[in-house]
C-alpha cells in the first residue's frame, strides 16, 4: 500500500463522476453524488458519542457497511464508494446501488487508498469494525460511526442510526418517510395477522453454513432486528437460546432444533447467496425431517435479497414476507 500523503496527491486530479438512479421501492430518487443541498455547516454526535463536524451535508459518501449503505441509497443519495459493491447486489435488493459507484475492498478490510482516491467528504462504518481504520481515515475524511445493531432495542437503534445519517446528508424529511412507512407496514401487518387468527404465533428465523459434512445454524433470537420486527407485528420468537448483547444472534446445529416442539412454529430462513443448507444440505437429515414445523411444512425461504441487518427498507421487505408466509 502506498503511503496516504502520496495517495492524496494523487487523487487531486480524480474526476468523480455523478450518479443518479432509483430503488425499485418508494425512497426518495439518488441524487447525483457532486450536489449540494446546503451550505450550512452540520455536527452530528455518532455512534461513538463524538461529534463530527461537516462544513455542509455530505454529497460524497462512502459506507463501509451495508446497512449503513442501504439507508444512504433510501435517504435519496448515492454513494460514491460501498464496501463489496457485488456483496451488496446479492444481499441487498431494497435500494440498489448505481453501476457508478466504487468497490472500496471487503468490509472486513477495506482499502484506505481506494476510499482516499474518491474524495469523499464522508465515510461511514460501523462500530464494531477495526477500530485502527477509523484514526487511518480521519486523516483526510469525516468519518461518522454508527452502532449498527444493539440486541437491547434494535428496532430503535435502527431508526436512530437512519436519522443521524440523514441529519449528515441532509434528508432529514426523507428519513421521516421511511420510518413512517415502515411504522405503517408492521401496524397493518399486525392487523392483517390478528384478523387472520396469527396473533401471538410462533416463529423463529436462521440462516447457515456448510463446512465439509458439517451444517451450523445461526439463530435470530430475541433482540436481533429481525425478530424485533416480527415481535412488532404481535409474533413470538421461539428460539431461546443463547445470543450475543449486540446482534440477538446464537449458534446452533439441527439437533438443537429439537428444542422447536411447538407445530405452529413457522421457520424462516435466508440464503440468498444460494447455498441452501436447509432445503440441500438437510434433504436427507433425519433429525430435520422429523421436525414438527418441517412435517407440517411449516417452512419458509426468504426470497433472496432481503438484507436481515439492514434500515427501513429492508425491514419492510422482511415484515410482509413474513406476514404473507402466515396468512397464505
């Protein structure tokens, strides 16, 4: 890697092409990267509790998370540069990116030179990240930390995390839409399910992963997003295994499954990546097949795209597909 003070001489001379598009949902048109909406100076307190200071609402951004880029793209305002842009396209369909926008090097490792030659005017990740790469890229950017999830109200830490982008890029009104929309999807979701007779029904949502002959199974207990939202729309999470304080999430294999003995258990899974451990990997798995919820076919596959830590968009996705696996 270059040195950074060679890279910012460098990328003096960088043109950076505005991008404009629209998501296939309801969010506000992208504007093109290079505008302005106000030249009033903003500060902003980040998921860190430091404030962050902008000369004017950030036009530029690179996100480091896809989340964080998910409620960029809703806000009305197209990155400059993601984190894993073909990442984001398998996982992430609520808010598509524009072909424009840079691939900044994985999420687990960014590349400080590819953000630098962007200019952008802010970055934002997420807290638990490598805490090395935020003095790294303060050196020449704004860099704006969000929680990203906290298991102890995730619905809430959401909708705080979306608005304090917003106030960074200047969309504060658009920020209000979305969640409105979203307060109105889950509202008439739990009417939808309480006149269907779904109210207080069991649920619990997975994905997984093969390592040789072995299958690992994450749980979505209670206090990860997910299952914030379905507790929203008046579902009760079954899973009570262990999960950690920041996700809500828990590990497990198909024998702990066991554990799920009520039959009107509805079991969601994600596997948008098209590694299908549960309809592949646990065909022939006696344990799976003996499951009450698989017996009575009580199981259902997200349709791929819906990004399970994501902002209102997604979390919209999620809600009516889950209030349409349980009035079908």
């Amino acid at each position: 890697m270059i040195p950074l003070r060679n890279v910012l001489v460098a990328v003096a001379a960088v043109a950076v092409l505005g991008a404009c598009g629209t998501t296939e949902t309801a969010a506000p048109e992208p504007a093109a990267s290079g505008g302005t909406a106000s030249a009033a100076p903003i500060t902003v307190t980040d998921g860190r509790g430091k404030q962050v200071t902008l000369d004017r609402p950030a036009t530029k951004v690179v996100a480091l998370e896809w989340g964080e880029a998910e409620m960029v793209v809703s806000l009305g305002v197209m990155p400059v540069g993601v984190a894993d842009v073909k990442g984001y396209g398998t996982w992430v369909t609520a808010a598509k990116l524009d072909p424009s926008v840079k691939d900044v090097g994985t999420r687990q490792e960014p590349s400080v030179d590819s953000i630098a030659a962007l200019q952008p005017d802010l970055v934002v990740m997420e807290a638990e990240r490598d805490s090395a790469l935020v003095p790294q890229l303060e050196k020449f950017v704004p860099v704006m930390v969000a929680k990203g999830s906290d298991a102890s109200d995730n619905l809430g830490r959401m909708r705080a995390d979306l608005k304090m982008i917003a106030t960074a890029v200047g969309r504060t009104a658009e920020a209000d839409k979305l969640l409105a929309d979203l307060d109105t999807t889950l509202a008439d979701g739990k009417a939808r399910l309480a006149a269907a007779g779904a109210a207080g029904k069991p649920f619990v949502m997975a994905d997984g992963w093969k390592d040789g002959s072995k299958i690992s199974i994450r749980m979505f207990g209670k206090g990860s997003l997910v299952s914030d939202l379905a507790t929203r729309l008046g579902l009760t999470n079954a899973w009570t295994g262990e999960v950690d304080p920041q996700w809500g999430l828990g590990t497990t294999d198909v024998e702990g499954l066991t554990a799920l003995k009520d039959p009107d258990t509805r079991f969601f899974y994600n596997a948008s990546d098209g590694q299908d451990v549960f309809a592949d990997g646990l065909a022939s798995n006696a344990i799976w097949e003996k499951l009450p919820l698989v017996e009575k076919g009580q199981v259902t596959k997200l349709p791929d795209g819906i990004w399970t830590f994501g902002g209102p968009l997604s979390c919209k996705q999620y809600a009516e597909t889950v209030v349409k696996a349980f009035i079908a």
